[in-house]
C-alpha cells in the first residue's frame, strides 16, 4: 500500500497548496504537478494487478463500531484506476486554457484545481475500499468536489439551481447507499465488504432482493440511468466544459464500478437480477437516445448521451449477471467484458466531445446549435476531434465505441444452451441496441452538421478562432 498511501498523501499536499495565497498560474501548476505524481504513484500499485499480481491490501485499526478498516486494490479497482485520474490530469490541463479569463481576475482559480485533486482522492478511495465507510467517504468526498466544480459560474442563477439539483440528487442516491449498507451491516455485523459478499451470497431472500434494488437506486443515480437522469442535462449545460467531461466520463463512471462489484459480491445473482437490469437499461440507453435528437444546445445533447451509453454498458453487466446465474463462464466473461469495454470507451470519446463543445463555446460564448454553423473553416482542429468523437460514440468501425458494442452484441446473440424465451429477449435487445445505435448517430450528424458545417446562422455570433493548445492537446 506504500504507493497508493503515498498518492493520497500527494494529492492532499497538493490541494493544500493550490488554496495557499499564490499567482492563479502558480496553482494550476502546483494542481497539475500534483496530479501527475499521483499518476505515477498509482500506476505503479495497478498496473503490476493487471498484469496478473497478487491485489494490494492493507488494515488500519480503529475503535467500535467502525472496527479495522480494510483497503484492497483488485484487478476490477485497479482497471478502473489506471485511466480515472489521467483523465482527470487532462482535465486540469485544458482547464487552463478554459479558465485563462480568470487567470489574471481576482477569482481564485487554486480553488479550482484542489477540488480536482479532491476528485482524484475520491477515486482512490472508492476503488480500493474494502470497508463500507471508506466507501463511503471517497462517495461523498466525489459528489461534493463535483458539485463545487459544477457552480464555479455560482454568480448565474441557472448554474446555482443546476448545482442544486445534482446534490439534491447524487444525496438522495446516498440515501439509498446507506440503507442498503444498514441491512448488510444489521445481518452481517460487520462493515467489510467482505463481510456482506458473504451474507449476500448465503441468504436469498425478500431482504437481499430488497438491498439489490436499493443499490441499484444509487448507482442509478450516480451515473445517470433514467429514470434517475434529471440532474444530468442542467448539471451538464452548466458546468465548465471539462467538468462536464470529468462528470460524463469519469465521475460518474463510480456507479457503474459499484454496480459490477456488488453484483460480484452477490456471487450468483436470482435470475431475475439479470433480467431486470437487461431491462433497466436498454430502457435508459432507449430514453437517452431519443433525448439527444430534439436538443439545441449542445452540451445538453452530450449530456443525454450519457445515459444512452451507461445503459448500453448496463446490458452488458446484466448479460454477465444472467451468466453468474446460469452458470455459463462464456456469458459470464463476454457480458463484463463488453460492459466494462464500454464503460473506458464512453471514458474517450465523451470526454474528447466535450473538450470539443467547450472549445465551440470558448470561440463563439455560445453552444446554440441554431445560432452556429461553418465552423470547420476557422477551428479545423476542434472540427476534426468533435468528428473523430462522434464517429466513435454513434459506434461506427472501426473505432472504439463500434468496438466494445460488438462485443455486447456477441453476448447477445450468443450460441449457449439457453431457453427459447431467453433468445427471444436477447435478439429484441440487441434490435433495440441497434435502434439505438441508429439514433445515435442520427443526433451526433445532425449536431456536427449544423455546427460545423454550412455557413453561419446568426450574425450577433462573432467569427471565432482556433482555442489555445491548452485545450485543444487534450
């Protein structure tokens, strides 16, 4: 645990610095300095997990009731690791592009920068925790550092109202957490996951049933799932765009982490488990997709393609989950696979869209999508990353996103020995996958066409220019 001590130690030097009386330069510097080293330290702890090691644990004694608290880094915590705080180092990079305005103003931007390393602490805690307050702590230390980097315009009403309602949410959400965490405990008598693995896995039951659907409650809300996705377009649409991206990408990506855990921690999963998360999320990857075709702005288009693509990974976590409890390794493997796959892939291409929606909105103070138009002549490189990203969300090959759903679909339509009926729901999911598939690259042309394409639709807008390297190398 040396390392993985080490970069906690780190990154709350690091924040501690960025609030210190400095140049607003200084502490972008001292944030992102601090991150990379962070980086460092991780990977150093992961990457030997990945590659087959043993997984890193480590024990901190304390008083009743908490008892020991327990840390464990797996090769599942460590996968989600390894590209979780780069994403957040590139975030801090193309912040300082993105927040130049404020660089010479009285604002204090260190704030800024130490809340994104909070971000990254919260990453570190949640996925090494092996005790259900630790877990705990990384999720509300996330959900805070989120909503402050969400309300940095606090001075706009609409961005204070935004704020509120994610912490309003992502709070509800907690609330779910810890009464499911209350019931494992009371039957456990012990705050280890552990320790709930091995209630869960021994007494099937109304109560486990009851403690699935809370955590699904939670995690739903913590990474957007309709119908838990409210928060997510106004929360989007406010927030500088690389805390969107951070949010969209990374952030949220916490829930679905949870999700696959605990379902692991279930050991075999109740047939229904499966099934009733094959349905809960092609019905948020449905809703989310057909949000994104009647939207302006274009921040809130990307926004609502979140929960289309949490919900596509969702099938293929329920896929693996009716593996578990059929007993089919195959299903089992390709079902996680494809979901995680899925879940780095969104990682990518949604953070590179919204790195590319910031630079529209930096160039023209807008993301009207009504309001633009011709901008692949004057930011040819913004043009090209938002095509690129949109290429790879709408899943077309070869790039990633066509990927990790092939996968999906490989689970699918798979070959095992399984019922008529199963087949039946399996085909009609992935014809809805693809139905999906096909309105999503609907809405992604139609917003790069209006944006970037034509000639400009509203005189008021002024012709922009390329952004700076700060934002664009991101």
């Amino acid at each position: 645990m040396t390392a993985l001590n080490a970069a906690v130690f780190v990154l709350l030097l690091g924040a501690a610095a960025c609030l210190l009386p400095m140049r607003n330069a200084v502490h972008a510097g001292v944030g992102i300095l601090s991150q990379l080293m962070a980086v460092a330290l991780v990977w150093a702890a992961a990457i030997p997990i990945l590659a087959g090691g043993a997984p890193v644990v480590g024990e901190l004694a304390w008083a009743y009731p908490v008892g020991t608290l327990k840390v464990r880094l797996d090769a599942l915590g460590a996968f989600f690791l390894v590209w979780s705080l780069p994403m957040t180092v590139l975030g801090g990079i193309y912040a300082v592009g993105y927040l130049r305005p404020y660089f010479k103003s009285t604002r204090h931007v260190g704030l800024h920068y130490a809340l994104l390393n909070l971000t990254s602490l919260s990453f570190v805690l949640v996925y090494t925790a092996d005790h259900a307050l630790i877990f705990l702590l990384g999720w509300e230390t996330a959900a805070l550092a989120a909503w402050l980097l969400v309300i940095w315009d606090y001075t706009n009403q609409k961005v204070r109202f935004a704020g509120f309602n994610y912490l309003v949410s992502t709070h509800i959400g907690l609330i779910f957490l810890v009464a499911a965490f209350m019931i494992l405990y009371t039957h456990s008598g012990s705050w280890d996951l552990g320790s709930f693995g091995q209630w869960l896995q021994n007494n099937a039951g109304a109560e486990r049933n009851l403690v699935f659907l809370l955590l699904i409650a939670s995690f739903g809300l913590k990474s957007a799932f309709f119908p838990f996705h409210s928060w997510l377009p106004r929360a989007h649409a406010a927030a500088p765009a690389h805390v969107s991206a951070l949010m969209s990408g990374v952030i949220h990506k916490a829930g679905l982490y949870a999700l696959v855990r605990f379902v692991f921690l279930i050991g075999r999963p109740d047939e229904w488990m499966g099934w009733f998360l094959i349905g809960f999320s092609a019905l948020s990857a449905l809703i989310g997709a057909l949000y994104t075709v009647g939207q302006r702005d274009l921040k809130r288009l990307l926004g609502y393609s979140s929960t289309e693509n949490v919900g596509i990974a969702g099938i293929g976590f329920g896929v693996g989950c009716l593996g578990l409890s059929w007993g089919n390794a195959p299903l089992v493997a390709i079902g996680f696979a494809g979901g995680l796959l899925h879940v780095l892939n969104h990682a990518f291409f949604k953070c590179q869209l919204f790195y590319a929606a910031g630079a529209v909105y930096q160039a023209t103070h807008t993301v009207d999508m009504e309001k633009l138009g011709g901008l692949s002549r004057l930011m040819p490189w913004t043009s090209l990353s938002f095509i690129l990203g949109g290429v790879a969300i709408a899943a077309m090959p070869p790039l990633n996103g066509f990927t990790s759903e092939f996968v999906i679909y490989s689970g699918l339509f798979t070959s095992a020995p399984i019922g008529v009926w199963a087949k039946v729901a399996f085909c009609a999911t992935g014809a809805l996958l693809a139905f999906v598939g096909a309105v999503s690259a609907l809405s992604i042309t139609r917003a790069f066409g209006v944006v970037f394409l034509g000639t400009p639709r509203d005189r008021s807008v002024s012709p922009p220019t390329e952004v700076s390297r700060w934002m664009l190398a991101p």
